[in-house]
C-alpha cells in the first residue's frame, strides 16, 4: 500500500468484526511506527497495548465508574478550548451531525449519545486497545512527536489491513488505567486507540468526513 493510499483509506472507525489480531501483527505496527521523527530523538511515545481479558476488565471499570461517579473523572489536559468559536464550532458540530444521523440517533437524543459515546470504552469491540502515553515531565514539543508516533499507527494498521479510531475519551479516565492496566503516575494519558478489522457494513464507519479546502489553511509565498 503506498503512503497515499494509507492516508485516504484511513477513517476512524467504531464497530470492529470479532476477529482477532495476533500480538506479532501489532507489535510489527507499532515497531515500525517508533520510526517516526522526534526532536532530539528522544523518542517520547509510550503505547500500553491490551486484549482479552485485560482489555475487558478495563472496558468493565470504565463503564462501572461512568454510571456511578463520572464527575470524577477528568483528562490530565486541556483537550478543547474553554469556549468554542467559528470555524471549529461548525466543523465538530458537522461530524457529529453525520455521526449520528448515521447510526439514526435524533438530534437532542442525550441518553442515546451517551450510550453511543460509551462505546468507546469496549473500544468499539475491536479485539485490540491501545493507550498512548508520555511522561508527564515532558514539554509541549514532545506531543508532537507522540502525535507523529500515533499517526504511524493508524497508517501501519491500514497496510496490515487493519483499521483504528483515535479516541481521546480515554484521557478522562487515567485512574483506571492506573489501576487496571498499569500505567504509572508518571505517565499522562494523551488517547487511547481501537485497532482491529472493521466492520464493512456498520453505518458508523460509512459516513465520509468533509475537509476544508487547502486555501482555507495553507499560505504560498514565494512561487
Ligand atoms: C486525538 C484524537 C482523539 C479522538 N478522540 C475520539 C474519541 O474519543 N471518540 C471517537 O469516536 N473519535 C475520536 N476521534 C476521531 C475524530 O472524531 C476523527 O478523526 C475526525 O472526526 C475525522 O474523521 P476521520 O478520522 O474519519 O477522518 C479522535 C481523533 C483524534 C485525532
């Protein structure tokens, strides 16, 4: 598959087929996708990879601890700004408008998007989790690199025939995966990832997505 091929077949996708992905498949992805630049080659990244029943019983906790004390749990950084303006406000809201008239959940639904919003903690059912780290004493340049690391991922999985959604829902609940998976108090928790084969026929993963037009974000000068 060639690197534009990757990247335009690339989709976040949320609903998984059962099966299984064998560990020699993600570790060859995630190998490969520590190729990826860092300033200083230091090499920031740090990626906690889960299945079976690990990955179950982080599902399980995360599920248990949202119905029952949610207000506890808060990602370690500010992922969206404080309030929302144009153009971003539009753009987020276009996604979730096709996200959800895709899957038939009517606008105002709000026990029906909490529970589709749930679904990101079984990770979509996809057989393998992911959760992307960094040591938390690293500065703000270093979660590029981490971003660059996690986009390999995402590309890598599409040449194995694979396909992946990033999820940020997984930075709120960093104490679980304290708990359950192990990550350590030095570590912040910057997404988690589903990876596995998608399922072909899921409206949720048949919803193109809209990009803005080049001129909208690039500048030329000089030609
Ligand atoms: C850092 C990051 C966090 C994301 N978090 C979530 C998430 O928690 N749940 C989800 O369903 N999608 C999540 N997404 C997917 C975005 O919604 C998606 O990338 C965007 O709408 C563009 O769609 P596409 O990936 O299909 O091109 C995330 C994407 C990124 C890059």
């Amino acid at each position: 598959m060639d690197v534009v091929e990757a990247i335009t077949s690339r989709h976040s996708v949320r609903a998984f087929l059962p099966r299984p992905v064998p560990r020699e498949t993600v570790e060859r992805i995630i190998e490969v996708a520590a190729r990826a630049p860092s300033s200083g080659n230091i090499q920031p990244w740090k990626v906690h990879v889960m299945a079976g029943e690990t990955k179950d019983r982080f599902s399980q906790a995360i599920l248990e601890a949202r119905e029952v004390e949610d207000h506890l749990y808060v990602a370690e950084y500010q992922d969206y700004p404080n309030e929302w303006r144009e153009p971003y406000d539009s753009r987020r809201r276009t996604v979730g408008k096709l996200l959800y008239g895709a899957i038939g959940i009517p606008k105002g639904d709000r026990e029906a998007m909490w529970k589709q919003f749930g679904r990101n903690y079984t990770f979509f059912d996809a057989p393998v989790g992911l959760l992307f780290t960094i040591d938390r004493d690293m500065g703000v340049g270093s979660w590029f690199d981490v971003g660059m690391f996690i986009q390999n991922v995402m590309l890598l999985a599409r040449a194995e025939g694979l396909d992946t959604c990033a999820q940020g829902a997984f930075a709120l609940y960093h104490k679980i995966a304290r708990k359950v998976v192990g990550v350590s108090e030095l570590e912040i928790v910057m997404c988690g990832m589903s990876l596995g084969y998608a399922d072909p026929e899921a409206p949720e993963n048949n919803f193109p997505t809209e990009r803005v037009p080049l001129e909208e974000f690039a500048t030329f000068s000089g030609f």
